[in-house]
C-alpha cells in the first residue's frame, strides 16, 4: 500500500512516499533560510513558502519513489499541533488531491508522528507498553503509550520547549538559526559545568521547565557584556546543553519509577541531539529497556513519518489490526 504523507506545521514542506513502514522517498523544502535573518519562525512566511513549495515537492518525491500518482492509495497529512496558516495550506492540497484522485485522507497528529518516525523502515512491534518523548522546537512532552490510539500524557513543557531554549541562547551567544545543531556540535562535555544550569524545582510532577535556566544564560551574558572567549562561550552552552539532557533524564527517571513500560520511544527535532541520544542509550542499557529512536533524517518534521503513521492510523480505523508492517 502506498501511502503518500504530508507535513507543512512549521517551516518544511516535506511530502513523502511510504510502502507500509518502508520509505521510498522524503522529499523536504525547507523555507529555514528565509526566517533566519529573523531569529525565528515567521508563520506568514512559511505559510506563503508552502504554497508556492508544494507542487514540486510532490512532484519530486513521486519521482523519487518511482511511482505515478495513480499509484497512491491513502493519502496521511499532520493537521495539528503547529502554525495554523502553514497546516491548513497542507491540509488543503490533501484534501483536493484525495478529492481529484478518489483517494482516502486521514488527517493526524503531529507529535505523534514525531513518535512513529522510529517505527519507519524495520519490523518492531508496535503495541507494547512504552514510555514516549517528544522534544522538538514547539514541544517537550512525556506520554504513556501503547500503540498510537492509546496514548496518555504524563508531563509537558509549562514553558520554553527544549527545542526553542537552545534556539534562544544560542542566538543570544551569537550562533545562528535555529541554535540547537549548532550547540550540538560544539558542545564539548569537558568543559561542563554540571551545576551551572541544574534544574531544580518541579520535582513533584512530570512536568517540565526550561526558562529558568534560559533566563540565566542570558544574566550571564549581560553580567559581561557578551565578552566571553571562545572557549568560556563553548563551556556555558555545554553547559545549558548538559542542564536541559539532564532535566529530562530526571522526569524519564522519575517516569519509569511510576509506570511499567519495557521500552522508550523518543522523536522530534532535538532526538537528534547526540549526548541525549547517547545518554538515552545509556539509561536503557542500565534499566534494561528497549530504545526506539528515529535514524536522524526523521527526527525533524518530515513526510515520511506522516505516512507511516496514517497508514498504522488508517488500518487501525478498519479494524485491520495495529502491528500492520
Ligand atoms: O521537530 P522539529 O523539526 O520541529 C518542531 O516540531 O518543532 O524540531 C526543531 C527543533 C529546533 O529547535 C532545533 O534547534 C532542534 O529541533 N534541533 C536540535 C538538533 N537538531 C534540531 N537540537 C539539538 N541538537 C540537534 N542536533
Ligand atoms: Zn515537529
């Protein structure tokens, strides 16, 4: 079954063709240079850049997968969480290709689909009780999972997602848009401060917080007027880096106390972050779990994801049975 998967949220226009969990082509146009200048995302632009961007990104990943239009069986789009002008450009053009094509539309959920991009290209099972975590620029939440129709959320953010405060102090210390890659490849563990951004209070939920420490990296800068050497500015956002990994290893720490779950499933932009990619390997290594993390390129918004979980979506709604491969 071919599935062809749409995602405009934020600042992608990615479509992308999926046969069951298999990807056979992610086609992503990114409008990310056109907000730059900015410091962030700016809607009415992205929403503009999808318009003109969505033609040819179809048009390019059926090339891509080698198949014509005719060949598309079900059509998935992300209808929310995200930008409302960019969704419903992607909603639209959905909408009328399944209308032009006779073809079946599901429309579904973004996060979730940050949590399915794990899923994609191999055989795993899918409804097995898990723990899940979306960090992403938008959003930093916890959820109690089996499959992707039963799914309960145990914390989130109560303010800046780990995304957008790496995003923010980054910019503040004069690295580019968006920070997060950024600070990832500088970070350099040696030179942490493991105390200087510790996140102390909300110790009692599963909740998370992030503009405390975001609002001390910025005293910090104005403290010294932004004269910081090179190596001083890489050791405080390894630093901010380290406090943010760890904060959310605490709330999956304190998760795994309170639920029973054989394994965490982990997506959305800042999964591709390696010390909290290594430290989540780390943590289920010593807690014996299993961890289901996406290969890079499906970490960030993309149409593959879209897909995969439209067709596990779908399926599910047809009473075709949830471990569909
Ligand atoms: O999931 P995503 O593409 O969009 C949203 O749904 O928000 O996530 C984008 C976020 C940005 O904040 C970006 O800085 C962050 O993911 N990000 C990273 C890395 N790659 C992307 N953060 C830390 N390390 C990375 N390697
Ligand atoms: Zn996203």
């Amino acid at each position: 079954m071919y599935v062809l998967g749409i995602e405009t949220s934020c600042d992608e226009t990615s479509l992308s063709v999926v046969n069951k969990r298999r990807v056979l082509s992610n086609t992503v146009w990114s409008s990310l240079n056109l907000h730059a200048e900015f410091g962030g995302v700016i809607p009415e632009i992205a929403s503009r850049q999808h318009l003109k961007s969505l033609s040819f990104v179809f048009s390019r990943s059926l090339e891509k997968a080698g198949i014509g239009k005719k060949k598309i069986d079900l059509i998935s789009v992300v209808s929310s969480p995200g930008l409302i002008g960019s969704l419903l450009v992607g909603i639209n053009f959905a909408r009328a290709l399944g209308y032009a094509l006779g073809l079946p539309v599901i429309e579904i959920d973004h996060l979730k689909a940050h949590l399915f991009a794990a899923f994609l290209n191999n055989r795993s099972r899918i409804n097995v009780p898990s723990l899940g975590l979306v960090v992403s620029g938008g959003h930093t939440e916890l959820y109690w999972m089996q499959g992707f129709e039963n799914v309960r959320v145990l914390g989130r953010t109560r303010d800046d997602a780990a995304g957008e405060a790496l995003d923010k102090v980054g910019r503040l210390y004069g690295l580019g848009y968006p920070a997060g890659p950024l600070i990832d490849k500088l970070f350099d563990l040696s030179l942490v401060n493991k105390r200087l951004f510790e996140i102390k209070g909300l110790r009692h939920t599963l909740d998370f917080s992030f503009s405390g420490i975001k609002t001390k990296a910025g005293y910090m800068y104005k403290q010294r007027n932004g004269r910081f050497s090179k190596e001083e500015k890489i050791g405080i956002l390894s630093s901010f880096q380290y406090g943010i990994v760890s904060h959310i290893i605490e709330k999956i720490n304190s998760a795994l106390s309170q639920y029973k779950v054989r394994r965490i499933i982990c997506g959305g932009g800042v999964a591709a972050n390696f010390f909290l990619r290594q430290s989540l390997i780390e943590l289920c290594r010593r807690k014996k779990l299993r961890l289901f993390l996406p290969d890079i390129a499906y970490c960030s918004d993309n149409g593959s994801s879209a897909a995969g979980l439209g067709f596990y979506m779908y399926n599910m709604s047809k009473g075709l049975g949830n471990n569909n491969q």
